[in-house]
DNA sequence: TCTAAACTTGACCATTTTAGTCAGGTATGT
DNA sequence: ACATACCTGACTAAAATGGTCAAGTTTAGA
C-alpha cells in the first residue's frame, strides 16, 4: 500500500490552486510559499498531474497552472493515482496464474487486501477537491 | 501509510495457527513451510505477537505457539498494531503543537486523512480472525 | 544425561522507495 | 532581451523493507 506525502502534496497543491486560479494561472512559485512545499518536487508532481490531464499549463512569464475541470468534477482518486500513488494493498507474488508465495492455492489473505482495497478507493471515490475546499484550513488552537 | 508483508505475513500465520493449533501447539516451522514464509521472519514476527500477546509459546522440542484468545476475540486491528503496521495515513510534521508543514494553520488535507484513517480502522475493527477462517484457501482456477 | 527440536534475541544487510536536490534546458509576456 | 515560469532528467541521502545470520536458551524425550 502506497499513500506517502507525495499524494499528500498533490492534493495541498491542488486545492491551493482550486483557491487561487479564478482569475490568473497560479504560478508553482506561489504554491510552493503558501503550502511550504519545495518547488522542484512540485514540478515533478505537476508533470505528473498535467500528464493526467488535471491540470492545464501556460508558459512564460506570469503563467502558471489551472485546473482543467471543475474542483466538483475532480475525485481524489483521479488525483492519487495520477501521481502514482496507487491504492493497491499487498500485491502477493505472481497472483495472477499461480496461487500467492507459489502455491497452487490464494493465500487466505488475499480476500480480505482485496476488500479493504475497495473500502478505500470507494472512500476516495466519493471526495471530490470541492469537499475539500469547504473546510478550508482551520487555525490550530 | 504501512501495509506490508510484514503485516500481510502476520495474518497469514495467525490463520494458520488457528487452524492447526486445537491440540498442540504449532511450531513455527510448519508455519514456514505451510506458508511460504521465511523461518528467520516469522521468528521476529512471532516475537511481536507474542509481547502483544496475541499468542502463547512453549518452548523445547514439540514446542510452538498457540493463540492466547478466541479467534473471534482477536480482531485485525490488534494483530497489524502488534506488528508495528500503523494504520497512520501521512502524518504532518509538528502537528501536535503548530500547524502542519511549520504553519499557523493546519493542512488543508489534514482532516482528509485523519477521516482515512478512521474508514481504515473500522474496517479492520470489525473483522476478526475468525471471519478470516471461513473463506479457507480458495483454489486458483 | 544427552541431544535435537524449537523458541529467543539481536545484529546485520541488500535492495527499494521516498523525498527530495541540482542542473540544465524551453517558452513567452512585457 | 530578459525575467519569469514551465519542463526534463539525472542524481542522491536517508529511511523502510524484507529479509539473513549468529549465537544463544529451554525443554521433551530417548
């Protein structure tokens, strides 16, 4: 299973943009202060998202990113999985002609990873970034 | 996030053992064999299981483990915490007393994992080792 | 009492993943 | 032209993963 930072970011990222872009494209530059995020490693992510078609690009001088769909129409699983993070469980070796770990039979685990994987994408599936932005950040203290 | 072998190997064993342990214990030896997994690991698993007590040992020959409750009274939760899978989603650096990544504010994908990790643990909360058993091996084919 | 089976502990390690950094681009508005 | 901002790929330190190895201790049974 694979949920580390790097999907973490792209989700801070992008409803930072989902805040900012109504007018101009949001430069990585802006992104990077306001959610303290280092800015080559949110280049590599939004390679990723733009690949993916979540997020559109302009070049040059005062360009940035913008969302290419609607916040509502975005799902955090259309996010994460565009970054790599895939919520995939425990992969048993070869599964797919053999049984797991090379017997002829499924590990008696194998169900249950493959449950829970479901209850998590289903959960995923249902956030959207404009969930997201409804409970905008909330002051510590 | 963790979800490894580690935990994945945990369960497998503590299936097997609840199958075969009504009479005497099991050695970890057969476990190995059984299912596939190194010795060597599942020694410093079993090593966790039994702090947790989750399981029992009897030393010396003809010696082994035995679960030290019902498999119905042992829930997954129990078993993935003993061996260290945190069910922990990203966790933001200093959360406790500032805010998520040296903010004021917490992270606006801080209640978003939180949320996670709560669907996660209610789904392991509630199957037990018990349930596991029905479903047996399934064959491939 | 001897010995083999089995648990126990802790150190060690190769590989992979993570979370970046660095260096060099290219495109474009002003 | 030049600053800004996107774009790409190579590189890397540190941590996690999935083990192995060595050196025990304990106890049943011959």
């Amino acid at each position: 299973m694979k949920l580390t930072s790097k999907g973490r970011y792209a989700v801070m990222a992008l409803v930072d943009l989902a805040r900012f872009d109504t007018i101009n494209p949001v430069s990585l530059r802006d992104i990077s202060l306001r959610q303290g995020i280092s800015l080559d490693y949110l280049e590599q992510i939004f390679s990723k998202l733009k690949r993916n078609q979540i997020v559109k690009s302009t070049r040059g001088n005062q360009g940035g990113y913008v969302l290419s769909k609607k916040p509502n129409e975005i799902k955090l699983t259309n996010i994460l999985s565009a970054v790599d993070e895939k919520v995939k469980t425990v992969q048993c070796k070869k599964e797919s002609k053999k049984g797991c770990n090379g017997k002829a039979t499924k590990c008696v685990t194998h169900n249950l990873w493959d449950e829970l994987e479901t209850h998590i994408n289903t959960f995923f599936e249902k956030k959207s970034l404009q969930d997201l932005l409804k409970n905008k950040s909330e002051r510590v203290n």
